[in-house]
C-alpha cells in the first residue's frame, strides 16, 4: 500500500486516537506538575469596643480570580509524586529505617493511600488473571464435552457474567451479599454470628473482590479457549490415545500445548483488563477496605472540597508507567521482530 | 460434538464429574441475575430483608403494602418519578453514535493496517495495544481540565467522541485481523482494472466486509454501553446515561424504596444487553476468537 493511501485511509482514526489519547496522556504530565492554589488570605483588623484583634480571612473572590486566570493552579515541580498521598517518600524513609520487621512495614504501608491502592491492584491482577483462566479452561472442557443442542443455552448463561456491565454485576451480586441480602443472611445464620458481614474485613473484602472479579472475567478466558479446543487435531489426540495416554494426559500433552499462544493471548487482554479494576469498588462500596490506582483517580476528582486535579493527574502517570511495565515483554517481542524485518 | 470417534468419547465418571462442575458453575453464573429479576418486583423490605430471604421469594411486605405479591413500584418510581427514561434515551444516543462512527473510522484504518506490510503498520497496532491497556479513567483526569476550559464538558457529543477514540484500538485490532483473512487479490485485481485503492475498497471490499462489521460493531456498541468512568466523569446531571445515573441513585440519601429504584433500574439496564447476546451470540462468540485464534 502507498504512503499516501496508508495516511488517507488511517487518519480520521489516527487522528481520534492522537487527541483523546495521546494528548490526555501529555495533558496528565503537564498537570501533575501543578498544584491547586492555595486560598488567597488577607489581614484585617478588627476594631470592638475591647479594641483591635487582627484577623485573618480567606479572601474568596481573589481566591476566584486566581483560579480563573490560572486554572492549571501554581507550579509543583514533582511536588505531587512526592507526597503522602502518592509515592510518600518521606513517610517510606521513615517506615524503613524504624519498623518492627516486615509485618510492621507491610501494616505501615498499607496506611498510606497509594500503597494501599497498589497493593490491592496488583493482587487483583495477578490472582484474577490465572485463577479465570483456569476457571475458564475447564468451563470450556466441560461444555466441549455436551451434546450439540445444548450448548447454545449453556454459552449463552456462561457468558452473563461478562456481557452485563461491570458496575452493575458489581451490584448485583452485592445486593445478595449484603447483610440483608441472600448470601450475607445465609453466611450469618451459618456461623451464627449476627455481626458477620464481608465488607467488615480487609481480608474478606479483597477476597470478595477477587472473587467477584474471576466470575466476571472467566466467560471472557472460556471463549476463547473453546474455539480453540474447537481446532485440536483429532489426529494428535488419537495417536496420543493408541500411545496409551489417559484422558488426562491427552489434555495436559496435547490440549494444553496446542492452546498455548491463545493463553498468552487471554492472559495478556486479562492483566490489561484487570489492572483497571474500577467499577466493583463502587459497586461494593468498597474502599474503606480496598482501593485500586484507577479508583484513587476517580475518588480525586470526584473530591467533595473542590477536584485535585495535579494528585489526580500523578497517580494516573504513575498508573501509565504501571501500564507499560506490564506490557514490556510485548514491546520488546515486537521491537525484536521489527528489527528482524529491516535486516 | 457427535463427529468424535466412540473411542475418544468421555468415558462416565469423567462425563458425570463434568457435568456436575457445569452445573455449578451455570447456578454461580446466572442465579444473581435470576435472583434481581425476581427481586425486582418486589418492595424493599422483601427484597432485603432482615428475618429470612424466603421472604424476597415470597414476599409477604409486597403483599401487605401493595395488595399484591408482585409490584411495579420500582419501576415506576426510576423511570416515571426519577426520569430513568431520559438516561435510556441519552444511553441510546451514545451507543448508536459511538458504534457508528467507530466503525467507520475502524474499517477504514483495520484495512490500511491490514494491507501495509511496512513498520509502520507494526508500530501503529503496538501503539494501539498501549492505548487499549490505559485505564479509561487516566485519560479522563486529562481530559477534565481542558474540557472546562473550552466549555465543552457535560454535553453528550463530547463523550461520544471520547468514548470513539478510547473504542479504536480495539475496533482497529479487530478490524485489522478480520481483513487479514479477506485476500488481498480482491482489492489488487481491482486496482490492476484501473481503480484506485479507495475505489477498491469501496466496490470490492466493502462488499464482503460486513460480518466482520457487524461482529465488531456489537463489541463497540457494548463498550459504549457499559461505560462508566467515561460517562459519569464526562456528562452533567441531565445528560447522564444508564449506568452513571443508577450509580447517583444509590448515591442520593436513602429514601424508603428507593434502593428498589436502583434494583429496577439495574434490571431495566441489563435486560437489553441480554436479549442482544442471544439475538448474535454465534457472532460474539466467534468475534472474541477472531483475533485470537488466528494469532
């Protein structure tokens, strides 16, 4: 294809993709550069019948007008990245230097708001990810294994999970694990424990979460690997059978390796997909107990007094640069192959 | 699948062990949704109640309070008193402009993508696949700021182009693998008769483009559906849609009921999508593996 037809025919998307993507990205540096202003105070003295106290005000329409003029607020320097609330350098000196061994640290992290929120992320990530995958292959060995008829209406109830939207799957499965709901009264009559409630507990709210998190992805691992288990050469398995393996062996020396680029695959759409986790922290009213790096973001500018714009904005590169370290492997594979191409 | 050799068959145990494991897992899949449904016509105190959860199958307060053991209150009360409707309408703006425009920005750039060889071509779908891992929400503390500024927040066009820029990676991924497998005989006979590439395009490749069109166009149409950090950062009260607004409903103080609200809401969101995927379930099953399976 000509450069110039390339250029017409990708532009419109190229375009789309530079503004609201690229450009974002440089907007989020920019701003996690600067900080809010602070409010403009002014002096005044107030003079009573027991004489004059000198009192200090918030100034609020120079405060207005400073805003206005510049909205980015004033200049931080990497004041934010350094702050209790993200990268908490100081804090972390302090941890270091001073603790009680590494349950002393780990509890000490785990106060401080950025820490907390990657903590949670990254065990998201990497326990959902394998974990659906699993889940996923067996669902699609056992409905590979049904009658013909009836597996449009079994795909079909697999796939719920992961077509309904994410906030609102959040919900409804927190509505039954609620006290008042199905699960939440069954587990306190069970224990007999009237106070048991999964959000009470760090422990049972990020299980909970996790939990919640391989039932809405594993539809998506199950797809995926069902068509390929549809493309295993029956010659293979049968040859592998007349060499005397079980149907386990079959699975764990034929299946499997034969599935393996499509797992890469699944894998790598999973911790993309994961490492967002967003909506069941909303949907769980979760955060007392959990937070993510995107839910930090959203909770900065969604901020009762006023959006803060710079935190949010650090957290969201530390977020990306969070991204490119997970998708490395894959920058390097392709910068390999494109190397391979010009030689 | 019935074309197995009998030896190759599951033998019992095996077969009784996974049917048993499908069973469960069917149960764990779909009873929420069951289980909301049912919930949904039911009143507050039923549906979450304290003394037994027979009483949300039953619903004893449902019958006290309305006279009878199903009720539309919650119903009523989101779309009727608290506008539901109009956050359904704005949901259907969105969707359909979004799948829209992203199809036709994807086809013409998944062609381009699929029928240059150069570097550049790798790089562009590189870049794509970055661009596809950015969690929605980053990009929208970049856009908040500028958005003020140039005064186009909280309008619905505003979204829908943002919400098409965030949909091309994957549309081009898509786009790109489906027409890897049309052959590029095709396009180049018709350019060696004389037509010129966009010619080409449009009078031998759109032509057999469309099942793979209308694959993507359902995974675009349910990422627009399904937003929520997009749209609830992006629009303003009156031009919210669905998903944000059942979100404001929990987040209002809780009146009486008005959790049912919400449950209904929830239900009334969610029962479209469903009836989507049974309408084109072989299309989305084989759109998931498109890509995939080709490698």
């Amino acid at each position: 294809m000509r450069h110039r037809d390339f250029f017409w025919f990708m532009a419109p998307s190229a375009l789309a993709m530079i503004l609201f993507i690229v450009v974002p990205i440089g907007s989020i540096l920019v701003q996690s550069l600067f900080v809010e202003h602070e409010r403009v105070l002014i002096t005044v003295e107030n003079c009573g019948p027991f004489g004059c106290i000198e009192e200090t005000r918030v100034d609020t329409e120079a405060t207005a007008d400073l805003r206005a003029k510049e909205p980015l607020g004033r200049f931080n320097g990497v004041g934010t990245y350094l702050d209790r609330a993200h990268l908490a350098v100081d804090e972390l000196g302090a941890i270091l230097s001073d603790n009680d061994g590494p349950g002393d640290i780990a509890r000490r992290l785990m106060n401080l708001p950025f820490y907390k929120a990657l903590a949670f992320t990254l065990a998201y990530t990497f326990l959902v990810t394998p974990l659906c995958m699993a889940l996923g292959f067996g669902v699609a060995l056992a409905i590979d294994a049904l009658p013909r008829a009836s597996k449009g209406p079994v795909i079909f109830l697999t796939l719920l999970p992961y077509i309904a939207t994410p906030l609102l799957g959040a919900l409804v499965v927190f509505w039954m694990i609620n006290t008042d709901g199905i699960i939440g009264a069954t587990l306190q009559a069970m224990f007999d424990d009237p106070a048991l409630s999964l959000q009470a507990s760090p422990v049972l709210t990020w299980a909970m979460l996790i939990v919640w998190g391989i039932w809405h992805m594993a539809p998506f691992a199950f797809v995926v690997f069902y068509a390929g288990l549809q493309t295993v050469p029956s010659d293979t398995l049968e040859s592998a059978m007349i060499d005397g393996a079980n149907r386990w062996e079959r699975v764990l020396y034929v299946t499997v390796p034969h599935l393996k680029p499509l797992a890469v695959f699944v894998g790598l759409i999973l911790l993309m997909d994961n490492f967002r986790v967003f909506e069941p922290i909303i949907g769980f009213s979760a955060e007392a107990n959990a937070t993510s790096l995107s839910w930090s973001i959203y909770n900065d500018l969604n901020g009762q007094g006023g959006q803060l714009f710079g935190s949010a904005a650090a957290t969201s590169v530390l977020t990306t640069i969070g991204v490119m370290i997970l998708l490395t492997p894959v920058l390097i594979r392709t910068w390999r192959a494109s190397g391979r191409r010009s030689v | 699948m019935s074309d197995i050799p009998p030896h190759l068959r599951p033998s019992t145990p095996v077969h009784a062990l996974a049917i048993g494991f499908l069973a469960v897992w069917l149960v764990v899949a779909a009873f929420p949704f069951v289980w909301t449904l049912w919930g949904s016509f039911k009143v507050e105190a039923d549906f979450f109640s304290r003394s037994s959860w027979w009483n949300a199958v039953t619903g004893p307060a449902t019958e006290r309070q309305t006279g009878n053991a199903f009720t539309l209150a919650g119903y009523e009360g989101a779309w009727i008193e608290r506008e539901f409707w109009r956050a359904a309408l704005n949901t259907v703006i969105v969707t359909v402009s979004v799948t829209a425009i992203s199809l036709v920005f994807g086809t013409l750039g998944g062609y381009a993508l699929s029928r240059s060889t150069r570097d550049y071509a790798a790089w562009i779908l590189v870049a794509a696949l970055v661009f596809r891992a950015m969690p929605h929400i980053t990009l929208v503390s970049g856009y908040l700021l500028p958005f003020f500024q140039l005064n186009i927040w909280g309008v619905l066009p505003t979204a829908i182009v943002v919400l098409v820029a965030i949909n091309q990676p994957f549309t081009l991924w898509m786009l790109h693998s489906f027409f890897l497998s049309i052959p590029k005989d095709i396009d180049e006979s018709a350019m060696v008769d004389g037509c010129t590439r966009f010619q080409a395009f449009r009078l031998a490749v759109i032509p057999v483009m469309w099942p793979g069109v209308i694959t993507t166009g359902l995974f675009s149409f349910l990422l627009a559906y399904n937003d929520f950090a997009v749209t609830a950062m992006l629009l303003n009260q009156e031009n919210q849609t669905m998903v944000p607004k059942i979100n404001s409903f929990l987040g209002t103080v809780q009146t009486q009921g008005s959790i049912m609200y919400a449950v209904a809401a929830t239900v009334s969101a969610t029962a479209p999508l469903f009836i989507l995927v049974m309408v084109f379930q072989r299309r989305i099953v084989a759109g998931l593996t498109a890509g995939a399976v080709k490698g």
